[in-house]
C-alpha cells in the first residue's frame, strides 16, 4: 500500500522519465488537473496532453517540500529545464485509493 506522498512523487518522476504508461497507473478514473491555464479531464486526456501538449517539456520538478493532510499532498517545488528554474509551483494532490483524483496547481 502506497501513502500518498510516494503516490505524488511517483507523478513527477513519471513525468521526468517520460514514462506515460506509469503515468496512466497513477491517475484515478475520474482525474482531473485544475491548472492556471485550462483544467483537464479525464486519465487518457491528460496523459495525452503531458505526451503531445505540454508547453515545456525536457524539464525536471524539483521538489522542496512536501506537506500532507490525510489523503492530500501539497508539494512545493520548481520546474527546471537546463538547470535553470522556469519557474516555482505548489501542486495539491488528492489521493482516493492510492491514485491522484484531483490535482491543482499553482504557480508564480
């Protein structure tokens, strides 16, 4: 059994290692990314988008921190690229059954 913080840094590794399958796994059915840009529903659609979409790719999160309350997880970190910081970010991870339902992020 997972705890929730090892569910959330599991996210960003998948994401950094570009390995979307683990990504898919770490996602419950009814996912959603509620970012500052546009929110995303669904799993596939996100995957989908951090595969063919996103903005910046080539980059790495760097977490600073990490607080949990219950089955949430807010993680402070910055997103790199070149080893220069693009910028800073809290993401709010809700974890139901050891997936991520709901993520909010927040940035500079």
């Amino acid at each position: 059994m997972s705890d929730p913080e090892t569910v959330a840094r599991a996210y960003y590794e998948a994401i950094d290692d570009g390995r979307y399958e683990k990504l898919r796994t770490l996602l419950g059915t009814d996912f959603l990314h509620d970012r500052p840009d546009r929110g995303i529903e669904g799993p596939d659609e996100f995957v989908r988008f951090m595969r063919e979409e996103r903005p910046l790719t080539a980059t790495t999160h760097e977490i600073d921190s990490c607080y949990r309350n219950g089955s949430s997880v807010a993680i402070q970190g910055r997103l790199r690229r070149d080893g220069e910081t693009l910028f800073a970010f809290v993401d709010v991870h809700a974890i139901e059954d050891e997936r991520i339902a709901r993520l909010r992020t927040y940035t500079e």
